[in-house]
C-alpha cells in the first residue's frame, strides 16, 4: 500500500481506538521499562558477585549479591507503588483516541486535543502496549487489544510511517 493510498484510507476511516488502561497492564509497562534500562546491569552484578563468591571473596560477593537483590526489590516496589499512585491517577482515565494522516485527536474527562505526528518521537510494543513516546520520557499507552484485530496492520503502519519502525528496546 502506497503512502497516498494509505492517506485516503485513513481520511475515509481514521484509526480509533477507546483505551481503558487497568493497573495490570500499567504495572506490566513499568516493570518491562525498568527490565529494559537495567538489562545490562543486573547481569553484570551477578555475574562479579558469583564470580567473588567462587573466587573466595565472601565480603565482595555479599555486597554484590545484596546489592542485586536490593536493585531487584526496589524496582519490584517502585513499579508497584507507581501503579497505584495518585499521581499516576490519569493514566487509568479512559480516553478516544483518533489516528489520521495529520495526527492523533483525544478526548478523554481531562480534556481534549491534536497531537501533531511530529511530537510523537519514537514507538515501540511492551507488555502488550503500545508506546507512543513524546519526549525522553513520556508516553502515550495503547493496549494492543484496544485497536481492532483488522485495524492493526493499518495501524502499525502508520505508525510505521509517521514515526518510524517500531524500536525492541
């Protein structure tokens, strides 16, 4: 499908995907982010400390162990925490969102509005979620089951298209 074909398919029927975020799928988000950002170093970790430990270090391979351990349960906490934090209370507010060739509309209890595509900096599927980032840090979360099993290859190559390919990590 060519660009100006997609274009006048989505004019004639826009992507539009009603998205209710449940505590599980938000919680499953967060701890895939933080898995992804420490990917390197909990290996890492264990890897000296069980290296210590067999080496005969006792002190250096407890630090390390207690230390991954610490690492793994303050996400553990963290992610669990973040979930049901009021200050998170807007992710779980549910909200329309409308995918054209010129931007994505919501509307939502909050209020609503166009975001331009050229806000939306990079994308990528986590824990059964689309991740539509728009900045460094933040992002817009789609369930994978809010978009039509039929309206998913349309949508993702949209996304495709206005943003990119979709990135792993």
């Amino acid at each position: 499908m060519t660009p100006d074909e997609r274009d006048t398919l989505l004019a004639e029927s826009p992507v539009s995907v009603s998205v209710a975020v449940t505590r599980d799928g938000y919680r499953a988000v967060l701890l895939g982010i933080s898995i992804s950002k420490l990917r390197f170093a909990l290996p890492i970790m264990a890897f000296f400390g069980f290296g210590a430990l067999a080496a005969g270090f006792d002190t250096h391979s407890l630090v390390l162990l207690t230390g991954l351990a610490g690492v793994v349960l303050f996400v553990w906490f963290y992610v669990n925490w973040a979930s049901g934090s009021p200050a998170h209370n807007d992710v779980y507010v549910p909200v329309r969102y409308v995918f054209t060739s010129e931007g994505i509309s919501h509307e939502s209890d909050l209020g609503s509005g166009t975001i331009p595509w050229s806000r939306i900096r990079r994308w990528r599927l986590r824990a059964k979620h689309y991740l539509l980032y728009t900045d460094v840090v933040s992002f817009l979360l789609v369930p994978v089951d809010a978009v039509a099993p039929d309206g998913r290859g349309v949508f993702e190559a949209l996304l495709a298209e206005k943003v990119g390919r979709a990135r792993s990590r």
